[in-house]
C-alpha cells in the first residue's frame, strides 16, 4: 500500500549540524507514524503516545537549540526560542482537544501542525541559524 504525503528524508533536509539533523530526523519519523496510522484507519490510538513522545521530544529538542544558540550569541535568538513556546503551546493545546475528545479531526490537525512545525520551523527558521553557525565557526 501506498501512503501518500511520507516524508522521505534526504540530504535536502540536513543543516550541517549532525546532533541537530539526527533530532530533526526523529521528529519526522514521528510525523510518518502519524501518516501511516491515518492511511491504515484510526490514528487515534497512537495519538496519546505520540503527545508524550512529542512533548518528551520538544522539551530535550529545544533546550538543546537554546543551549546551542546561546553559546554562538546568534542574534536572533529571543525571536526564536519565542517560536518554540508557541510550538509547544500549541501542541499542548492539541493534546488537550485531543484528551477533551473535542475533534473528530484532531489527527488531521495534528498532522498539519507536525508538518508546519517540520517544513517551516525546522527547514526555513532553524536554516537560519545554522547558517550563521556555519559562517561563525569558518571565520
């Protein structure tokens, strides 16, 4: 069986920082599960695992970045760790419509959130301070 909208991970989602990439790969094996139990039927069992684990994931993920980002005095360091409270708060708030049974929908929405969170904070935001890290550490 196909399953549509995997993501296959590549070279083209590496940002050079291998402890960074290794975190990034294990978020989207998480977002595959997710995808794979949505395509054989109800995901629904999974999500009370997936919260735990994304939560587990958010926490260690993010104050590794910071730690990271802090120690190279990356400029744009107060903007970004504002975006991580905003991811976890808005995985909290899908766990708790999700414990709340209060969405028929809440893995699509789960899914649209992992995904955000994928393609635009880990390779748009996150591209960017590896950049700078990148540059700092060659000059």
């Amino acid at each position: 069986m196909h399953i549509p909208d995997l993501i296959d991970w590549g070279p083209r989602f590496e940002l050079g920082i291998d402890s960074i990439d290794q975190q990034h790969r294990a978020l989207v094996n998480m977002i595959n599960a997710l995808q794979t139990a949505m395509a054989f039927g109800d995901s629904r069992p999974l999500l009370d695992q997936l919260f735990t684990d994304l939560a587990a994931y958010a926490n260690s993920h993010f104050a590794f970045e910071h730690e990271l980002l802090e120690s190279v005095q990356f400029p744009g360091l107060r903007e970004h760790l504002t975006k991580h409270e905003r991811y976890k708060n808005r995985l909290q708030s899908l766990k708790e419509e999700f414990l709340g049974k209060k969405s028929f929908l809440i893995s699509t929405k789960v899914k649209e959130f992992l995904r955000e969170w994928f393609y635009q904070h880990v390779l748009v935001e996150d591209a960017q301070f590896a950049s700078y890290l990148t540059n700092k550490i060659n000059s």
